[in-house]
C-alpha cells in the first residue's frame, strides 16, 4: 500500500520505485547525462531538462550529472562520449518539429541511450515518453527504438473556465486560472497543468469560456493582455500555444464602436488595430475561438452576415501575425417550438455550414462537435466532419462528464472518442475515415485535429472523480496517436497512477474499459439522449426537455420512442451522411442497434439485432447497468489494502453515489416504459407501475 495520496500529481512520477533491483538496473544510465541544445532559462528545452532530472530523482533517487552543451536537441544517458563513438545513423534521421527518437541500445558495441527531439518541443515530449516508459515497464530494455511524430498537427484543450472563478460545466472545484475576475498569476496549479497537458503531447490551450461574458471580453484589452502575457509564457515553455475565446460583440461590449457587422470598414479596422497591439504584447499568442451565432450569443447574423463573413473578419486581422480563428459550428435554433416537427436540431451545424465550404479564409478552422446534437451518451458522428473539403475542420469532444455522469460517476471516454477517429465516413471513398481528415492527410488542409473541453478544476485530484483523471490523459494520448487501443491507455494511466502490476491498478483498468457501455446501459436507451434534468445534465428526468425550446425530444408514446430522421418518412437528416452510411442509417432492418432510436421511431415490439424486444431491451439493460456496478464495488472493497486510504474511500464513495444514481435511472426508464407501453417485463423483476 502506497503513502496518502491527493492524486495532485496525477500520472507523472510522484513515489521513488519500492524495488532497488529496478533502480540499479536504470543506475548506469540515469548517473550521468549530457544534453545538447541551445538553453533558454524558460524554453521547451529548459522544460525537458528540469522533468528529466525530476522524474528521476523521483523514482530511483538518483541525482543525475548534467553537462549542457549548445547543439541540437538531444540527451545521452551515461557514457557522455557516446556521441563520438555511436553509430553514425543516429543523428541522421530526421524528425519532424514535434517529434522525438528515444534510442536505447546497450548490446552494441557502443552501449548507448539517447533521447532527440525534431526542436526542443519534440525532445520534451520525448522526455515524457521516457518517463512514460519507467513507469509502465518493469524492467530496462536493453534495445529499444521509438520514433514518434503526433498524427494530428492540432491537439487542443479548450478551458470553459469564466473571471468569476466558477467553470462551465465544471465538476471539479473552481477554475485554477482566475478567481474575482483576476487571473491568478502566481498558481502552481498552472504552472503543474501545463505539465500535464504537455506531457501527453497537447499543443494548444483556449483559456476562457466560449461563452465570453463582460470581463472575459476585457481579456483582449491593455489592463490584462500582461497578464494574458505571463500564461502564454508559461503554456509556451512546454511547447504549447494559447488562445482565448472572444467575444463577437466586443466593438460594442467594449464601448468602441456601435456595430460588430463584418462587412463595416470600421469594424474592420478595429480587429486589425486589435490583432496589432495582441500581437506586440504576445508574439507568439495563438489566436480566437469563437462561439456565435449559437446559444443566444452574438454574431453576424445580427447584420445579415454570414459565418464566413464573421469568420473572415478576425481571420484577416491575424493573418499578418500567423493566428488562428476556431470558429465553432454548434450552431442551431434554441428556441425551438416542440410542436413543430419539421425542424430538427441534428441537421443544423450541416444545413449552416456545408454551403459555405470554400468561402473561409485558409487560417480559419470550423470546430464541429463529435456529434450533431451535444455530447451525449451516444450519438452518430456528425456529418459535418469531413464534408467540407475546402475548409479546415477539428473535431471537438468534451472531456468534461456533461452527459456522462459529470465526474460523479465513472465513464471513460476514450472507447467513444474511438468510435469516432476509427469512423469511415466515405466521403472519399472507403477508408476516409475521420483521423485521416482530422490529420490532414484527406483534404489538403493547412490544419487540422481535435480540441476538447477540459475536465480540470482546483480540486485535490484536479477532476473531482480520480478516475476523471484518464479521460484527460487519454485525450492527450489519442490526439497524440489514435492507433493506441482504448485498452493500452486505460492499462498506462491506470499503471502510471496506482503502480506497475497493482492489482488495484489492474481491476481500475478493467473497470475503465466497462464503464462507458455501463453509463450507457442505465441512461437513456439506445442513444436517444436528452432524458436528463433541464440545464443541469446529471440525473434522470425523462421528459425534462420533451416540451422544451431546446430541440431535444425523444417522441415516446404508447406505442414507441425515438426520432424519425429518415428520407422518406422523417426530417431527412440521414441524407446528409455519404451514400454508405446514409443507406445503413436510413433502414430500419440496417441501423445498428446501439443508434436506432436516434434515427428512427421505433415499436416497443420491435425485435433487436440481439433477439429481445426493444421494450424487453430497456428493462434488462437498466438492471444489468445497475448490477456492474453492485459487483464493481464489491470487487473494490477487496482491493482496500492495495490502495493508498484516502484515494480507496474516494473512489468507494463515488461508486455508491454512482449505483444510486443508475438505480434511479433504472427505477424511473423502467417504470416510464411500462407506464408508456404496458408490457411487463419477461422477468417479472420489480417495475414501479
Ligand atoms: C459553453 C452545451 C452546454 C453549454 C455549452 C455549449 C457549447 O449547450 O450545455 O454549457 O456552453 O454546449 O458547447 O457552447
């Protein structure tokens, strides 16, 4: 059993190696270590240096020798002469910027280890890949030869974090970067985020809400763009850029102008003296994203504008200084009438955005949300991705447990996020799946990736449920690589967190991979999504949004549920998928079973691909959700001497918050269906009528 343990430090080195075999294997190398680069006190490089030396000292105890020489980047472990006399290929191959060679060859005839890097960037995330490497690997590998460059250009955090110190859908304390409408400049919680973030390889942070309130909006303006400064400094010394979401409105938020419309020359103007003093104050500032248009926030429809327009306006004020506009497609009618079923939401982002393909300046990039509705349990993926092949496209996924149990309860999310960079969308052909799009190698994008909305706050273990904490080290690491198997990263972060071969790091990894299809057996069936409470999105109300504004309705009647999206007899929102997909998602005998209810309305009766009923289907699955959970914490309990006490009580805790809610779930589905439709359960298991 491991000391108390917060969790604060998360999955990098944090506990020195209890087995002295496994130190002295790693002595010969970790002694001595001589690194070529050019130091800079706050560069990438000076990053790499001090995590390197730290992660040692803090598994094995040894405090490495270091000489600095100025050269390219590159660390040689041991023998400092190994550069001398290594084969001469070593130093060869090239490496794109972010990439990195770890080398480890100790049966040749010059035993060598060596860590290179395409730029001091790519030797830090080679130096946390090495660290990766100690805490996942028992013994020393006597050869090894890893070159890695990310699959995805992009791979970028988004904090919904607002000055007051409060965090949109944050379920994890308040935000570590502001508090009282400041920014909290002397945090070593950044400064330790900023690890964390880079060592899995993310390489842009926004760090203000897309929905940019009063003081969000003074972000861009002399009183704060020094201290917008400092965190850009500190993101930029590991190798990552900063953003900020603005607010479309801010000409006339800030009392400068009385219009925000595109096409106004004044307007214009405003943005480039705007970008121009960003820019003298932040050289290396990233860009905007931008939400408007959508949710009641502002944008150029005001003006009769559309969103290229909007987009192109900030997109010409930073093209002189390299920025970058993410403008954000979540855009559909929020006031929506129930009664009214011609319109359906799924259809928006496509309906808006697909026409204007081409239109966009080539440093804006459209930010289209995995699915077409909003991060829920399930949803298809939005066909929106990939369909515009004049336009730069990421795809954005929400880390935050929104729709998923918000950090209370347990849900990995790499296994979905999976579903959708594994998705083959067709467009061009079989095999145009979305991580070939979003890595560019599709359209000619001159960018591209994913971004995804935090999970962080200043909570102890920085995302309120300890296991929260794999869902951000698995975004990094599949935005990184989405080869890696869901199972690999459940394995590594479990691993890295509770120690190599800890049977309780090996039951958390088990549980991970369940816990996706566990949520997802006791909310809403079959991914008709939305049966939650209205605004706050944790527990069960099945009718919460059914007569709301929101455009979020499941249609259940007497006789089924879900919604009609097919050509012939529905909103037609099929038909924006590529033949392949369309023809599949259009049948009613071809949709897979775990979408049909968002595509079609279907009978209680109805006979699913697995044999049941979909009535019977809605009861088992609610009671088998509920059962997962009763065993996982049986199994739980058996592991409390494995675990350090605090971080086991925790995890305990949020089990059982965790079954109670899944036996709300199942009490309220069930006896909402029975009610509904009538029909029992096979089983005769207890249904409130
Ligand atoms: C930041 C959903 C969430 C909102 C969020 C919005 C968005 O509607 O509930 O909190 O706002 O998505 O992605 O812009």
């Amino acid at each position: 059993m491991t000391q108390s343990s917060t969790g604060y430090a998360a999955w990098l080195p944090s506990e020195r190696w209890s087995d002295e075999a496994r130190i002295e294997s790693w002595r010969p190398l970790f002694e001595q270590i001589e690194a070529h680069m050019i130091l800079r006190h706050e560069g990438a490089g000076a990053s790499a240096l001090r995590e390197l030396i730290g992660g040692i000292q803090t598994l094995s105890g040894i405090s490495p020798r270091l000489t600095v020489k100025s050269g390219t980047p590159l660390l040689i472990f041991g023998d400092a002469q190994v550069s001398q006399k290594a084969p001469s290929d070593l130093q060869e191959i090239e490496l794109a910027e972010e990439a990195y060679a770890l080398q480890i060859d100790l049966e040749n005839s010059i035993p060598y280890a060596l860590i290179r890097g395409g730029s001091d960037v790519g030797l830090l995330h080679g130096v946390f890949a090495f660290l990766r490497l100690l805490g996942t690997q028992q013994s020393r590998p006597d050869k090894l030869h890893e070159i890695e460059a990310p699959h995805h250009p992009i791979r970028m955090i988004d904090q919904w974090d607002n000055m007051d110190g409060s965090v949109e859908r944050g379920y994890s304390g308040n935000s570590i970067f502001y508090r009282d409408n400041r920014i909290l400049l002397e945090s070593q919680r950044i400064a330790d985020y900023a690890r964390l973030l880079a060592s899995v390889g993310i390489n842009a942070i926004s760090i203000n809400n897309v929905n940019v309130h009063a003081a969000e909006t003074k972000l861009i303006t002399a009183d704060l763009l020094p201290d917008v400064k400092r965190l850009s400094d500190l993101f930029s010394s590991y190798g990552i850029k900063l953003f900020l979401s603005i607010n479309y409105a801010a000409p006339i938020e800030l009392r400068e102008l009385d219009t925000a419309d595109p096409l106004d020359a004044d307007v214009q103007q405003w943005w480039r003296d705007k970008a121009q003093e960003i820019y003298a104050a932040i050289p290396d500032f990233g860009g905007f994203v931008v939400k408007a248009d959508s949710e009641n926030r502002p944008g150029p429809f005001t003006y009769g504008r559309d969103h290229a327009d909007g987009a192109n306006l900030l997109a010409d004020a930073l093209a002189p200084f390299g920025g970058l506009v993410f403008w954000r497609c979540f855009v559909y009618d929020c006031h929506q009438d129930w009664r009214d079923r011609s319109t359906d939401r799924a259809r928006a982002a496509y309906d808006h955005f697909k026409p204007l393909d081409g239109k966009f300046r080539d440093n804006v990039i459209l930010q289209i949300k995995n699915g077409p509705m909003d991060f829920q349990v399930r949803e298809p993926i939005s066909p929106l991705f990939g369909a515009m092949p004049l336009t730069n496209q990421v795809m954005e996924f929400q880390i935050a447990q929104e729709y998923t149990g918000q950090q209370r309860d347990v849900c990995f999310l790499v296994p979905q996020w999976k579903t959708y960079l594994d998705f083959d969308t067709h467009l061009t052909g079989e095999g145009t799946t979305v991580k070939k799009i979003a890595a560019g190698q599709i359209h000619p994008f001159a960018q591209s990736g994913v971004a995804a909305v935090s999970n962080i706050g200043d909570d102890d273990n920085w995302t309120g449920h300890h296991l929260a904490q794999a869902n951000l080290y698995g975004f990094g690491r599949l935005a990184w690589n989405p080869e890696l198997s869901a199972e690999s990263i459940a394995a590594q972060w479990s691993a890295l967190t509770f120690g190599l071969l800890n049977p309780a790091a090996l039951f958390v990894e088990k549980l991970l991979m369940e816990s996706w299809s566990v949520y997802e057996s006791y909310a809403a069936p079959l991914s008709v999504g939305w049966m939650v409470q209205p605004h706050y999105h944790y527990a069960v109300d099945i009718d919460g949004y059914e007569y709301s504004k929101w455009g979020t309705y499941h249609f259940a009647d007497r006789d089924g549920v879900g919604i009609d999206r097919t050509i012939a007899t529905g909103t037609g929102y099929t038909g924006q998928y590529a033949a392949e997909n369309r023809d599949v998602y259009d049948s009613l005998e071809n949709c897979p079973d775990e979408v049909l209810l968002f595509f079609h309305h279907v009978p209680y009766t109805h006979i699913l691909k697995s044999g049941k009923t979909l009535i019977q289907h809605i009861y088992d699955s609610r009671f088998e959700g509920v059962a997962r959970i009763e065993r996982w914490i049986e199994q739980w309990k058996s592991l409390a001497s494995e675990v350090d006490p605090s971080r086991f009580e925790h995890i305990l805790r949020r089990l059982e918050g965790q079954l109670d809610n899944a036996k709300q779930w199942r009490d309220v589905v069930s006896t909402y269906f029975y009610r509904k439709s009538g029909i029992a359960d096979e089983h005769g298991r207890t249904i409130y009528g």
